[in-house]
C-alpha cells in the first residue's frame, strides 16, 4: 500500500527550483510528474498522511480502537493524519482495516518493495543512511529495512524517496 504511492504519482515533487539540485517537493505531494520531477521525502510523507488518514477516517477511531491493538494517541494520530512518528506497522494496521488485509502482508510486501529497489538502484544501507536527514546509521537503516527495529512513516519516507530517486 505505502509503495504504491509511487506508482500513483503521489509522491512526485518539482525539482526545477532546487537551487543545490536536491529534490523538494511541492507541499501537497503531487507533481506534474514532467521530466524535472523526483520523488521526494516530503511528497512521500504527505501522500502517507492522506493514505492513512482517509483510511482513519473510512473506519473511524471506534472501529480502529475495536479491531486492533492501536493506542489511543496512535489512533489520533492516524485520523489527524499526523503520521511522521507513527511506525510503519502502525500505519500498515490501519490500511489494513479499512482495505480488509493483513497488515503484517502490507509491510512484507512493502520490505521487498524497498529491497529490490535498492538491488534495483544499486544502493547500500551505508549510502541510504548518509542520504537522508533521519539519524540513522547505516546499521539501523538495515535492521528497520528488515524488521529487526522499528521505523517511523517519516523515516519511511526519506529511505524510500532516496532509493526511489537513484532508480530513475
């Protein structure tokens, strides 16, 4: 669910008026999708706000505190759309309620979505790592990407708009 923001084009931000040639992402997320465009982190996030709160929004904050483990200040969060510190299983759970799947399926396909492009875009965690503003190390990008710790949608969004941006 979260990777298919990309094929959707919702995560694609103008770069043209980068002034260091990094990407930026226009504040609502969606590009043009022209030649200039890049994915972006902030494109990303903002394409994940509207993803998880709408489908806050479909179940509503009974449904979500009935049908999951969700605390209270994850399941506002959620409906706020204010998902930058929510994990990523979090986020997945609350996709997965209101699209009937499972949510440990969602991030799963969501690790191989990542994995493969970084195999795609000839990546390494170390490289990840110093390209993104999250403090991670290059180590803790690795145990996220695999499940080992936890990752935040934020961080989410700045792993996945760098291998994004190094496979076009």
């Amino acid at each position: 669910m979260f990777h298919e923001v990309i094929d959707d084009g919702l995560a694609v931000g103008d770069v043209s008026d980068a002034a260091d040639g990094s990407a930026v992402g226009d504040v609502g997320g969606v590009g043009d999708g022209g030649e200039d465009a890049a994915v972006t982190a902030v494109g990303l996030l903002a394409a994940f706000e509207t993803l998880v709160a709408e489908a806050a929004a479909e179940v509503g904050r009974e449904g979500l505190a009935d049908e999951t483990d969700l605390d209270e200040s994850t399941i506002e969060a959620a409906a706020a759309g204010e998902v930058a510190d929510i994990a990523v299983a979090d986020g997945a759970t609350v996709v997965a309620v209101a699209r009937d799947r499972d949510g440990d399926a969602i991030v799963a396909e969501l690790r191989d979505h990542l994995l493969m492009g970084m195999a795609t875009a000839v990546l390494d965690v170390d490289t990840i790592a110093a390209s993104i503003d999250a403090d991670l190390t290059g180590q803790e990008v690795q145990q996220a990407l695999e499940g080992r710790a936890a990752m935040t949608l934020g961080q989410l969004a700045e792993i996945m708009a760098v291998v994004e941006r190094r496979k076009r």
